[in-house]
C-alpha cells in the first residue's frame, strides 16, 4: 500500500501526472459551478425544466473551464485558436452537455413516474449529471491532451 502510495505521488509530481491533477481540479471546479448553477435554477428558483436547467447550468460552467483548461492545465496564453482550440473544446462539451441532458431527462421521467417529491427530483437530476459528466471525463482529457500537445509541436515547429 505505501509503495503505491509513494509511485501516486511522484506520479503527481511529473510533468504528466502534474497535468492530470490539475486536469482533475479543473473539472471539480466546473463540476462544482454546473451544480451549484443547477442546483440553484432548478432547485431553488423552478425557473426552468430539469433538461432546460441542465444545459443552462452546464454552457455556463463550460466557459471558466475553457480558460482555466487552456491556461492552468496546458499552459497555453495568448490568443485561442478557433478551429484548434475553441471549436474542438465546445463539441466536446455540448457532447457531453447532450449526454447530460438525456441523462436528466431519463431522471425527469423516472422521478414522474415515481412521483417523487421536488427534492429528490433535483438530488436525482443532479445525480445523473454527475454522472454524465464522469462518464465522458477521462475521454475528454485525452483528446484535449493529444490536441493541445500537437498544437504545441505545431508552434515549436512554426517557430524552428
């Protein structure tokens, strides 16, 4: 058990597993600002539906993940790229904001079909994209990994 502890934590140390950390805290602050958003316009306010709710809550904690993505974790500044960058991070996302919301959508009618009273709507609503969105998260940083990595090597080059 120590030994594995001791390789976890140099792991986490290099470069690689430094990246996959701060990866991992970039979507628990997203996950966390999707929730309370949700949490807040489904829960609290009924503003809209759970479905319409989620997507509300979740493009809305797309964007600080954007930035803190591009900055923090792959070190980019300067200006975004919009076919490399942007456009690639946003149909990630919005594929997983769709799986989200059929997710909350199975746990809308699963929750009337029980006829489960408002609170355990939004625990279960939020459940699901919990879910969802830890489903779609180790797939996500491997694509943004290889992305951002082959426009670094594309900048190297440029600038060789």
């Amino acid at each position: 058990m120590r030994n594995a502890l001791v390789r976890l934590w140099r792991l986490g140390r290099s470069p690689e597993g430094l990246k996959v950390v701060r990866y991992t805290l970039v979507s628990l602050i997203s996950a966390l600002t999707s929730l309370v958003i949700l949490t807040i316009v489904f829960g609290v306010f009924r503003l809209w539906s759970a479905v319409v709710s989620t997507l509300f809550a979740n493009v809305m904690a797309g964007i600080p993940s954007y930035i803190l993505n591009r900055r923090w974790v792959w070190g980019k500044s300067g200006r975004s790229h919009i076919w490399r960058e942007i456009l690639p991070f946003w149909v990630m996302s919005i594929t997983g904001i769709g799986f989200a919301l059929y997710t909350a959508s199975l746990a809308r009618n699963f929750a009337s079909a029980h006829h489960l009273h408002h609170l355990a709507q939004t625990a279960l609503v939020v459940g699901a994209n919990i879910t969802a969105f830890g489903i779609l998260w180790l797939l996500k940083f491997i694509i943004l990994n290889r992305l951002f990595a082959q426009i670094a090597d594309a900048e190297v080059g440029v600038e060789a």
